[in-house]
C-alpha cells in the first residue's frame, strides 16, 4: 500500500482520464440528441474525480493510508 501523497502528475493523469472517459459517453448521448451531453459528462466526472481525489488525500492525512 502506498502512504505519501498523491503527485500532481498522478492527480492530473486521473482526472484526465475521467474527463476523457465521460467525453465518449457525452459524446454519444449528443449525438442521439438527448440532453445532457458531451459538457455536461465531462463536468460531472471531473467533479466527482476530483471529490474522490479530496476524499483519499483527506484519508491519507488522517489515517495514513493512501489508496
């Protein structure tokens, strides 16, 4: 199990990767026309990815476990 904080590098690779992820799925439901599109999936992910990220940093500083 890994104990130090996450890098920048890492954070960044993880967000990008939820932002990039979400983008396939906008992109298909803006295609089809339905609402909630492509913006609207990469906003939402990259919210949540970044809550996640808080959450584990937050965990890490108190129990000392990264996950």
């Amino acid at each position: 199990m890994q104990t130090d904080p996450i890098n920048y590098a890492d954070a960044t690779l993880r967000l990008a990767v939820a932002v990039a992820l979400a983008a396939v799925l906008g992109w298909d439901r803006e295609a089809k026309s339905r609402p909630a599109g492509l913006r609207t999936h990469m906003l939402v992910s990259l919210g949540a990815a970044g809550f996640a990220l808080i959450a584990a940093s937050v965990a890490a500083w108190v129990g000392g476990v990264w996950l």
